[in-house]
C-alpha cells in the first residue's frame, strides 16, 4: 500500500506496542455495544409510543395542548 506520510509515526505504533489486532478488536466489540443499547433503545421508543397511540386517556392530553 502507497504510504502518503513515511516519516511521520503511525498512530498507535508508540511505547505502548498495542496491536492493531487487538485495538481492532476491542474498538469493534466496543461500537457493537453501542449499537446493540441504540436498538434496545429504539426498541423501547416504539413500544412506548405503541403504547401510547393505542390508549385515548393518554394520548388525547398530550395531542390537545397548545404543545
């Protein structure tokens, strides 16, 4: 692969000598994370909102406000 910048060190690479593997690995298990407590909370979104179109006494106070 073309190097754009060789004499400039690779992020990373420094007194630390953490391996790309691994980094890659724990940024992707990382993200996963994230992603799976975004759905989880999407998921309650559209059960709450579900719950509440389905249900007049709730729904009726909220769209009836000058809101």
């Amino acid at each position: 692969m073309f190097d754009q910048y060789p004499n400039q060190s690779r992020w990373g690479a420094g007194a630390a000598g953490v391996d790309r593997a691994a980094f890659d690995e724990g940024l992707r298990k990382h993200m996963l994370r994230v992603y799976n407590f975004m759905m989880l909370g999407l998921g309650v979104t559209g059960l709450v909102a579900l719950f509440v179109a389905s249900t007049p006494a709730l729904y009726v106070p909220i769209f009836t406000t000058p809101l």
